[in-house]
C-alpha cells in the first residue's frame, strides 16, 4: 500500500461518494464526510471539474458525477462480458480443487456449458457434451430452482425429461423435495445423475437479483469425496460471489 499516491486515493473516494450519493452534493458535506480538510476536497474537485469527471448543478453548484463517465463505463463494458470476467476466476477454481470447471448457461431447455477449466484427467469428463438436460444436472437443477411452479410441472410432463441412470430425477414430486435441498443450502448437486461414477456441484450467479449462470464442478465421485467435499463447496461458492461482484456493473445486454 505504500506506493499509493495520497491525492489520487482522495479522489477515488470523492468519486465513490459521489456515486453513492442520490443527490449534488457540496464541497463542505463532502471534506466532513469523508474527514477530508476543505482545501484538499476543493482542489480535488476542481481537478476532476477540469476532465469533465465531475460536473456542477445549475442551481446550486453542489456536484456530481460527470456524463464523461457514461463514456469510459461504455469503452470498458463494450471489451468486457461474464465470461471475459469470470474466466480468471475459473481457472484459478478449477486450479485450487483440481477438478474440472464449468461457466453454465440456460438454453432450450437444457444446461449449456459455455467455457471449462481442466482439473485432474478422468476420461468420463473429458468426453461429456457441453449440452445436459435440466433434470439430471446440477447446473440444471440450479435453473429449475428459478422457475415458477406451473413451469416445473408442464416440464415434468413434457419430452424434455431423460433418465439417463436410475438416480436421474424424472417426476414432479421428486423434484419438489431436491428443491428444498437447493433453497436450504444454495448449492445443487448431480450425484451420477448424468453419468454414473461422475459428480457435479453446482452455484448460481445472480445479475442485479437475475439468475443468469452457474458454476459447477465436476468429477469422479470417489476423488471428490476424498479431496472434502466441504472443501470445494466453500471454493465453489466463494468464487461465485466473486463473479457475481466482478459483474454487477455490466449491463444485462453485455453479460454474453
């Protein structure tokens, strides 16, 4: 923290304040705030003034925000997406617990996987289709969980359900007790749901309160319960809140 330039600091805080702030605000409420001296808040101020960063009310010559900011936040979100942002923080999941690791989307219907970080080689994962049904997936599952009850009940009736083992869930009721598991703990797993020997744990994103991805990991069931299950739950959901931080300045039409 040494090498950080005082005034510059300063003047992110003024800025963040600012964005904080509903309304103009002086300079006097702004140096009492944030138990800065006057002078400094005024020459910061004026500084920020001369680039257009910070503008003044008409009527009151408080400020706020300048609308050159509208233009930086619009150069920065047109180079960057969920999977752009997420990507780092896959690799260095899929790193941590040694298994492979998915970004997951909604789309028709099934659980799309839209980028994978390799862990350690199990040949049942690398061959898996980056497409699995709802039902018999956790990310899938963790898209049901979204979903109304009149949906989940025309879902369950409909040619989209696979059994593809004998774990698979395939019926309304059975998935209304699963759902119970998925609201108490927040994390939906496949155990040999899919295929059998794999296991696949999984955590949602949320934009602004919308669920618009998951993340899972993914594995061979008895390395996964020998590695610590707990272990690469909490991994899993502290790189999830992550995620969901790094994006929730994005706008929704940027997330993809």
């Amino acid at each position: 923290m040494g090498n950080i330039n005082s005034m510059v600091d300063r003047a992110g805080a003024i800025l963040e304040y600012l964005y904080n702030s509903n309304d103009p605000v002086g300079v006097s409420k702004i140096s009492s705030d944030l138990e800065l001296p006057k002078a400094t808040a005024f020459r910061i101020l004026k500084t920020l003034l001369k680039w257009d960063i910070v503008e003044t009310d008409f009527n009151t010559n408080n400020y706020r925000l300048g609308k050159v900011l509208i233009k930086y936040g619009g150069k920065v979100s047109s180079k960057m997406d969920l999977i752009k942002m997420a990507k780092p923080v896959i690799n260095d999941l899929s790193s941590r617990v040694g298994e492979l690791t998915n970004i997951n989307i909604e789309y028709q219907n099934n659980a799309l996987n839209v980028y994978k970080s390799s862990g350690d080689d199990f040949k049942l994962v690398s061959r898996l289709i980056p497409i699995s049904p709802l039902n018999c997936s956790a990310s899938g599952k963790i898209f049901l969980s979204n979903k109304s009850d009149e949906f989940l009940k025309d879902y369950f009736n409909s040619d989209a359900i696979e059994k593809r083992t004998i774990y698979s869930i395939t019926d309304y009721d059975a998935f209304k007790e699963e759902l119970k598991k998925i609201n108490a703990s927040g994390l939906s797993y496949d155990d040999e749901e899919y295929e059998y020997g794999l296991y696949c744990i999984a955590h949602p994103i949320y934009h602004n309160d919308k669920l618009v991805a998951s993340i899972s990991v993914s594995g061979p069931k008895a390395r996964l319960e020998n590695k610590g299950l707990k272990n690469i739950e909490d991994e899993l959901k502290s790189s999830c809140k992550m995620i969901t931080d790094l994006i929730q300045y994005l706008d929704q039409d940027n997330l993809f």
